[in-house]
C-alpha cells in the first residue's frame, strides 16, 4: 500500500514547475473576471514555457466543471502557497492522462462529475497532458489512495455563475 504524497493540504513551492504551472493556471482561469491575473498574464505565462497552446483547455476544463459538477471542487486563490485535495485530485487526472491512463483520469473526475462529465472533460485533459509533455513539462507520478467520492459530497455543488472557489 503507498501512502500518498498529496495527503490533506500540502505547499505548492515542493510540487514541480509542471505541477506548479498547471495549478497556477487552473486557479487563475477558475478566478477568470478578477484584475489579475488577466487572461493575457495566463496566456503570456503559458507562452513562456511553450505550453500556450495549452490555455484553452484550461479554459473547457472549468467549463465542463462549471456546467455538470455535481460535488464542489476547492480551488484556492492563484497565489495561495497551499494546495487543496481538490487541487491534488486534479493533478492526479492530469499525470493520468499524461500516462494514457483515462481509466484514472475518468475515476478521478468521477469524484466531481457526472460520468457524461468526466467524459468530456477527458478530451481536453488529453490535449493539455499532450501540450505540457510535448514541452518537456512531465508531472510525476504519486502514488495515492483512490479518490472517494463519499468523502468530498459534504460539499455542496459547485454554484454556476457565481464564484468557482472556495478560497
């Protein structure tokens, strides 16, 4: 049995630059309509580690949780130095993809999403593991406990239209 290394909360300054990257952006465009970062910032940020092409994804990734979640998902603030299990989760899919493992992938999303949900949110999970390893930016893989779903439907569902966050 591993333990896993995203147990509860931990700091974002021991993930790497892969890690780091990918969370930055998807707490900066789940923020999207706040003065910073802009979405110009993201893009220019992404560009600079040659994963620009990467941005939309980002963008039909929070689309799908916005329109199906069916749990919440806790998304901190961009500069935030902790990482929530939520947070963790999503870094999960992303290694899973990564290593064309959609079977995890969808398990995870599963904790959020409805399975038509995880399903659409696959594709553009796909696109950005392709775009972030086709750049050199490999997200480890940890070795975790399964998601369980039980343990995250306390939270209610994610409120469309309004603040994406909990932080």
């Amino acid at each position: 049995m591993y333990t896993s290394t995203y147990a509860g909360s931990i700091d974002l300054p021991t993930l790497t630059a892969a890690e780091r990257l990918f969370i930055w952006g998807f707490r900066a465009k789940a923020r999207s309509g706040g003065a910073v970062p802009s979405a110009a910032d993201i893009q220019q940020v992404y560009d600079h580690f040659r994963v620009g092409d990467a941005v939309p994804s980002l963008d039909a990734i929070i689309e799908v949780f916005a329109c199906t979640a069916h749990t919440a998902i806790e998304v901190h603030c961009p500069n935030c130095p902790r990482v929530s299990e939520s947070e963790c989760g999503l870094l999960r899919a992303i290694t899973a993809a990564q290593n064309e493992r959609d079977d995890l992938a969808r398990e995870q999303f599963e904790c959020w999403l409805p399975p038509i949900g995880a399903d659409w949110a696959l594709f553009p999970v796909r696109g950005l593991a392709t775009i972030f390893r086709t750049a050199g930016l490999v997200l480890p893989e940890r070795h975790h406990a399964p998601a369980t779903p039980g343990r995250m439907a306390a939270m209610k569902s994610w409120f469309v239209g309004g603040p994406p966050t909990l932080h």
